[in-house]
C-alpha cells in the first residue's frame, strides 16, 4: 500500500447550476518488499498516479411544488488515464492492477 493517498475535492453552485471537481492522489510504492530488483523479480516500483473526476448538475423548477428535481452528469476519471500497473497476484485470478486502489 502507498504510504500517502490524498483527495481534494472543490464545489461551486450558483442558482441552479452545480460544478464539482475531485482530485484523487495514489502515491508511490513497492510493489513486493520481498523480492530483490533484477534478481527475484524485473518491475518492484509502481509509480504515483493522480486522477481527476468532475460532475456537473442542474437542479430543475419544482413542479407542482412537490418534488425538487435534479439531472447530473458525472464523469470518474475525465482525463481517461489508464490504470497503473500493479498485479495483484491473489485470489482465483491474477489481476494487472488492484482494484482497491486504482480505475
């Protein structure tokens, strides 16, 4: 696991009209602190990785002073980076990246 994980988030809404935007930070890290680089393994480092996430939403008129409506658009990962590698080699099936920690 990374030793340092952050995320900033910033919301403005004006009337009826909302933005959001998330920054997600994943730190470096050791992939496997038990095996030696170019001796027991050929990849032990996996770089940090940021992603960044935005929604926008507009809330509607009321209608009939009942319900209050709202349509949103979210978009996880808008700048479509593609995940890190770091195999998670556990379980029935070996995966290229851990789904815990990246998209």
């Amino acid at each position: 696991m990374p030793h340092f994980r952050g995320t900033f988030s910033v919301q403005h809404t004006r009337r009826s009209l909302a933005t959001f935007l998330q920054l997600r930070y994943i730190g470096r890290m050791t992939w496997d602190k038990t095996r030696v680089l170019g001796v027991t393994t050929d990849y032990n480092d996996v770089p940090d990785t940021t992603y960044l996430d935005a929604r926008i939403a507009y809330r509607l008129p009321r209608w009939r002073q009942r319900w209050q409506t709202e349509v949103y658009l979210n978009v996880a990962n808008l700048l479509d980076r593609d995940p890190t590698y770091a195999p998670r080699t556990g379980g029935a099936t070996p995966l290229p990246t851990d789904p815990g920690l990246f998209d």
